[in-house]
C-alpha cells in the first residue's frame, strides 16, 4: 500500500543501536485510523479514501458529519484527511476498518507533513534571518533594526514582497525521506529518525517518501 496515516506528535527522544550509537527520533503516535469514505470513479470520479484520527466528543460534531459518520459506523475523530489511492487498493478496503500499522516497514523512508510552530508577530532579523548590526560604540538602539528598505528618488517606492517584520510560522511544512527506526506495534507508535515539522501534541500525516524508496 502507498496510503497514509494520520497521526499525533508525542515528542522526540533518543534510541540505541546495538553497536551503542544515539539516534535521535520522533515519537508519532498513529493507531485507530479509519476509513469514513471510500470514494471511486464511479461515484466521484476519483479514487481515494477518507480517514479520521483520534476521539472527539458527540457533542463537538454536528449533525451533518454525524449523519456522515454513521454511514461508516465510525468514532467522530479530531483530524480527517483524504488519501489518494488505485482502484486495485480500494477494492482490498472496507468501510470503517483500521488501517493496520503494518503497512510501514523500519528503513522505510517516509514524508511528514504538518503545522510548523507559531511564533507570532516577528521582527525582519528573526523571520528572514538576517544579521543584525553591533549593539555598541555609537549604534543607539538599532542593533535589531531591518535598516534602510527604500532606494533611491527613482523608483521612489517600496517593492512589494520586501521582506520586512510579519507573521512568523504556523505554516504547513513537509519533511522528506525522513527514516522509520522502529515501529511500535503495541502502542501504535512510529520513531521516525530526526525532527518533524509541529509541536507536540500536534497533528501529522505519514505518507511513504515520493523522492526515495524503502
């Protein structure tokens, strides 16, 4: 299979190898993914498959998504994200099953797409990553200053897209070929090697790389 999983970021930690290396990994959390929606050419004109995470309370879910649930007899869930897949796998996928973890090998390499964390209203220095000028002999209170940002009497203006202080993360990222180091079958946990995009607690979706192989 080639489909995705929706999951949670726990955190990050460390594993060791049997040679006594240190691995850093990502702690993904990506049990009870399951299917509210097949959706073939027939019907929609495509094939895909639509997929729900986590536990969200009756209360929270409007009439229109729980006449939506009850088709397929699932658990109203915090995150649902569409996958495309080929009319061969869509034949081997029934309504309201579980996608198994199984379908993620360790070494595979996979893609992790999710939130990058918010930091806000931030200055030119932090957001463009510009260098800052000396904060002594003279320089009065402009050591984290953008500086000068216009030009000249012609044009006389400023061009937009001028990088200047703004708005700061909490853009949707993805990460590639980042690599499985173990799979957790008990606890439904995925330690993919390295640092994936979000903050703990976050959601994030799994998908095998488009760039590399297992």
């Amino acid at each position: 299979m080639t489909i995705g999983l929706v999951g949670r970021k726990v955190g990050m930690t460390r594993v060791f190898t049997d040679d006594g290396e240190a691995i850093p990994v990502t702690v993904v959390e990506v049990g009870g993914n399951r299917v509210t929606q097949i959706k073939t050419p027939a019907t929609d004109g495509y094939s895909a498959i639509q997929v729900t995470f986590g536990e969200r309370r009756a209360s929270r879910v409007t009439k229109a998504q729980m006449g939506h649930l009850a088709k397929s007899g699932s658990l109203a869930g915090t995150l649902t994200r569409e996958f495309s897949v080929s009319e061969v796998q869509v034949a081997d996928i029934s309504l309201g099953s579980v996608l198994p973890l199984d379908q993620f090998q360790v070494g595979q390499k996979v893609d992790v797409t999710g939130t990058t964390l918010g930091k806000g209203f931030t200055g030119a220095i932090k957001r463009h990553h510009f260098s800052s000028n000396r904060a002594s002999h003279g320089n009065s209170l402009s050591h984290n200053s953008p500086g000068s940002i216009g030009m000249a009497q012609d044009p006389g203006r400023v061009f937009p897209g001028k990088r200047m202080a703004g708005h700061y993360g909490d853009d949707r990222r993805t990460t590639q070929n980042l690599e499985i180091v173990r799979i957790d079958n008990v606890r439904n946990l995925l330690l993919i090697k390295g640092a994936i995009p979000g903050s703990k607690g976050g959601h994030v979706i799994v998908k095998p790389a488009v760039k590399g192989g297992a």
